[in-house]
C-alpha cells in the first residue's frame, strides 16, 4: 500500500497562518461595511446638500449631472473589458475602476434603497435639502443606459456593415484581377497561322 507523504511542520503552520490571516481580512471587512454602511449615507447626503443649498434648479441641474455622467462613463469603462486584446487581470482592473467612477450613483442608490437608520436620514436630508435631486439622478442614470445600449448597437452594426463592405471590395478586386490576368493571357498567346497551301493545289490553280 502507498502512504501519502505526511505534511511538514512548515506546510502545517503556512496553512494555519493563512486561516487566521483570511479570519482577520473577514473581520475587518465587515467591520469596514458596517461602519461605512452607518456613514456613507449621512455623509453623500450632506455633500448633496452643500451643493443644492435648498435650490430646485440646482436639485435638478446635479441629479441630471451625477445620474448621467456617473453612468455613462463607468458604462464606456467596463465595455473595454469585454475586449479580446484585454487579458484577465487588466479586465479584473477596468471593472474595479468601473465600480470606483460610479460611485457617487452607487451612494445614491444606497440612500435611496437602503433600510438601515442611516439610509433613512440620507433620505430625509435629500428630501428636505435637496429636493428632486434623487429622481433627476435615477431619470438621468436610466436615460445614460439606454443611449450607452443605443449607442453599442448602432456601433455593432456599423462595423458589421464595414466587415460586409471590406468583403465585397475584396472580392470585386479579387475578380478584377482574374479578369484582367485572363485578359493578358488571351492577348499574350500566340494567333494560329493559316496552313500553307500543297504543291498539287498551286499546279491545278
């Protein structure tokens, strides 16, 4: 029978250094969440308000901006990724900053979706300080979605149409090319002299 080697001291304690390392990475991850969880939403929501100053134009004018801007963009970003030229982890790297531009309506999304205390207040600051910020921004962000589909459409398809246009070029020229070689060919190729005429038809002439 064969015996599977036993692990080593160094394996054994390697192993045990990473649990506990990946033990602490969770704790502190969930540590960071919650306390982001309780200040993010106040926070975003005070900022908002230092920008409104209690102005419906402005409330409008912002939302429009954050919701159309802070879509669009991070849209365009993450579409890189999905490029043949791109390797994993520079894909891992687009998406990451997709993530990181869009920020701002992730914020707004957690203020306005959002059931905890914080949330709740975000809610009340916004609705009180800056009033129609929150629609404008959701209106302007689903607005930024449909022309980025839009737009990645009429892009497919105008590059289908250029591959079609490449592809008959090349072929009317592949057949230009025939034609003409043919066409040297036949121009090229000695003409069939008349045979010469027998000494008996020249005597009976």
């Amino acid at each position: 029978m064969r015996t599977h080697p036993q692990e080593t001291p160094g394996k054994k304690a390697n192993w045990a250094a990473r649990i506990i390392l990946g033990a602490v990475a969770l704790v502190v991850l969930s540590i960071a969440y919650f306390d982001f969880a309780a200040i993010l939403p106040v926070w975003w929501a005070n900022v908002i308000r230092n920008q409104v100053q209690g102005n419906l134009g402005a409330g409008i004018l912002v939302g429009m901006f954050y919701g159309f801007v802070f879509t669009f963009i991070p849209l365009l970003v993450a579409w890189q990724a999905m490029r043949k030229a791109v390797i994993w982890p520079w894909k891992l790297v687009i998406l990451v900053a997709a993530v990181a531009l869009a920020s701002p309506n992730l914020l707004t999304a957690g203020i306005m979706f959002g059931s905890s205390q914080a949330a709740h207040n975000g809610q009340r600051i916004l609705g009180t300080e800056a009033t129609w910020f929150l629609l404008w921004t959701q209106i302007s962000a689903i607005a930024a979605a449909v022309i980025f589909v839009v737009g990645v459409v009429l892009w497919r398809i105008w590059r289908q149409r250029g591959r079609k246009m490449k592809a008959l070029k090349k072929v009317d020229a592949e057949r230009s090319m025939a034609a003409k070689a043919a066409k040297d060919q036949a121009a090229s190729s000695p003409v069939p002299e008349a045979p010469a005429a027998t000494d008996s038809q020249a005597d009976r002439r």
